[in-house]
C-alpha cells in the first residue's frame, strides 16, 4: 500500500498550483492522472494577467503570443475596436502550459503517476484509501480532486444532489492568414445562445471557437459542429477547421459544495469556471493554492479535519462571491444582448473595461484578488 501526505487527482493547472505550495512546503505528495503527459487539453489558452500574476512561477517559455487590442460585434452588427496601454491576454498551448506546471510542481519534490481511481474508502474519519483501476491502494489523510468538470472524485464522494452545472464550449484551429493581427481577440457577442464566438491567435495557427456558459442542461442552449463551422466561414471566409473539439465546462461554484470530510474539489470539479466570459484557469489555480493553503493549516492542527474544511472555505468564500456576481451579470448580458452590448460601445467605460483586465483585476474583486472591474455593494453578491 501507498502511503502520501497529500494525494491530488488531476495535473491540470489546478492540481499543479495545489502540489506545486504542498511540495515546497515538504509534503509527500504525489499527483495521479488518468492521461499520461504531455496531453491535448481543449481550451482557448489566453491566460488573462491576473491569471499569470497569481502563479508562482515565470511561464514566459510557454506564451507564444501577448495580445493587447479586441474586436467586439453583436453578433457580426455593430462592430468596435479598442486597445488597451498594456497586455490584455497572454496566449499559450494548454498541452504544453500544463506540462510546464506539473514539471515545476515535480521539481519542487511531488510526485506524478499515470493511474485512475475507482473507488474511495474512508478510514474512520483519519484517512483516505484511494483504489485504482488495476488494484492498487493508495491512502492519505487529504486528498485534492482537481479532475475537472466530470469528476469522478466527485461522482463517487457526492451525492448526485451535488451535481454541478455545466456549460458547453466547442473549438478547432485554422491556419494562420497571411496578413492577420496578431495582436488582436476577437469575440463576437450573442452569436450562440448565452456565450460568444473568438478567435485567438496562437503562434502559427488561429483557435477559433463557440461556447455558451449558461447551464447546458437548460432547453435551447445546444451548439454544434455546424454551427462553429459557420461562425468559420462567416468569420474567416472558409470553413477549413481541423482538430475541432468539444468539451465540458464546470460552473456554478458560487453554491456548489467544495469539501467532502478529508476530500477538497478545485478547479471545473468545484464548479469554479465562470458564468459570464467562461474563464477558468485563474479560479483554478488560486482554488488549488487555497487547498494546499488549508492542508498545511490541518497538518498544523494534527490533520484536522474540521480545521481543513474551515480554513478551505474561508479562503473559497472569495471565489464563490466573484462566481455569484458573474453569475449575476451574466444573466444581464446575456439575457438583455442589446442594452448590455451597447454598454461596450460607451468609449469611456470599455476603455477602463480594457484597462482594468490588462492591470489584473477580477470582474468582482474581493479581498485576496488583484483588484475590482466594478464596485459594486456586497449586497448585490448573493451566494444561492
């Protein structure tokens, strides 16, 4: 039987950020992940500067394009441009972002393994003994599930009350035009139901994608291959997509459940990607930080518990308030396109849109972040 500090399901960005503090702060840790590595991961890849602001280390190697200027339509009408003094998005290769990540969370001293979890047996509230599909045991007194949207962590810890919800995006690339800004996201408003159509550049080729990040179980939010393959040609002038890919987005962490007696869920497994712009990564890295944040604080304590479940949700209350009112506005934006959208139009405010994200700063911002878009009253940030 193995026996570890810590064990986290899932090397994505948020089991890496958790292993990466738990490593250098000593803990025997070692990372499980059903796919080997290097691996495709879907994903549109601009990592906003709050995102790169929030990582311990330097990923310069992996960003392969700094973008500073948007284009904005209301699906294809009213088109503006804008650019902002600084860089907006930072564009890298999820395989190869994620690589970078569990290499420096191995160097600080965690472990990596190809293995998939079954089934979990809890020791009498003082451990957690974690079987893998060909029979080994694994046991632990904290385990992290950082093995998004469709955790089977979760299915297996949870009841199915305990669901979260999930959105929809669908993506592929094309090749590089000729002459393109390369500097430049476009993101076309209201072209699918509740979600947008972009198109990021990356390096040598174009991610172009649709997605809507409302709760897909909901009638008439579906998308589809045809639809991105129109969005192409209508966007791009041809429909010549390669490597399109479709995949699940965990939201609604503003009330999902995050902790499971000795269990924490980070990242798409504790519903953390938002419901207004689909970002992710930057919730999942600081909720895998806050995870390793809580473990050391139970080490401290004798591996409490009760002491890891509090300082978890102490710290996750954050996240929680910034979903809830990106939750909050994108039933605004979305539900009323028009008024909202000609919000954008209003020189003034989306300049300091721009500039706020170039500078870091969440939609929401509350203590521990970067900073706010809006100030608006806690009131108006109701966890439900």
């Amino acid at each position: 039987m193995l026996v570890y500090d810590v064990v986290i399901v899932g090397a994505g960005p948020a089991g890496s950020s958790a292993a990466y503090d738990l490593a250098s702060a000593g803990a025997n840790v070692l990372i499980v992940d059903k796919e080997n590595f290097p691996r495709d991961k879907p994903c549109g890849g601009g990592l906003t500067t709050k995102t790169v602001n929030a990582l311990r280390f330097d990923i310069s190697e992996v960003i392969y394009q700094e973008c500073n200027r948007i284009s904005l339509t209301n699906n294809f009408r009213h088109p503006v441009k804008d650019m902002a003094s600084q860089t907006i998005a930072y564009m890298t290769e999820r395989r190869d972002f994620d690589q970078f990540c569990l290499d420096k969370a191995i160097k600080a001293g965690a472990k990596f393994s190809v293995m998939s979890i079954t089934h979990i047996t809890r020791q009498n509230g003082q451990a957690v003994t974690l079987t893998t599909q060909d029979g080994r045991k694994i046991t632990t007194p904290f385990v992290i599930a950082a093995d998004g949207s469709k955790s089977i962590i979760r299915r297996i810890a949870l009841p199915k009350k305990d669901r979260l919800q999930y959105a929809f995006a669908l993506e592929g690339r094309v090749a590089m035009p000729e002459k393109y800004d390369r500097q430049r996201l476009d993101f076309d408003f209201f072209m699918v139901p509740h979600g947008y159509g972009w198109v990021f550049p990356k390096g040598d080729h174009l991610n172009i994608g649709i997605g809507n990040f409302r709760d897909r179980t909901i009638k008439d939010k579906k998308i589809s291959k045809r639809i991105l393959t129109d969005y192409c040609r209508k966007k791009l002038g041809h429909a010549e997509i390669e490597s399109v890919i479709g995949h699940p987005l965990g939201g609604g962490g503003w009330s999902a459940k995050i902790s499971s007696d000795r269990i924490l869920f980070v990242g798409d497994a504790a519903g953390t990607v938002d419901s207004l712009l689909g970002e992710g990564i930057y919730n999942a890295i600081i909720s895998g930080q806050a995870a390793a944040k809580a473990i050391l604080e139970a080490m401290n304590h004798n591996n409490c518990p009760v002491m890891l479940t509090q300082k978890y949700e102490d710290s996750f209350n954050v996240i929680r308030k910034d979903l809830a009112f990106c939750n909050m506005m994108g039933k605004g934006f979305y539900g009323f396109p028009s008024l909202f959208y000609l919000s954008l139009l209003i020189s003034p405010l989306r300049r300091r849109l721009l500039e706020s994200f170039a500078k870091g700063k969440t939609v929401s911002g509350k203590n521990g972040m970067t900073g706010r878009i809006f100030n608006f009253p806690e009131t108006l940030l109701p966890i439900s």
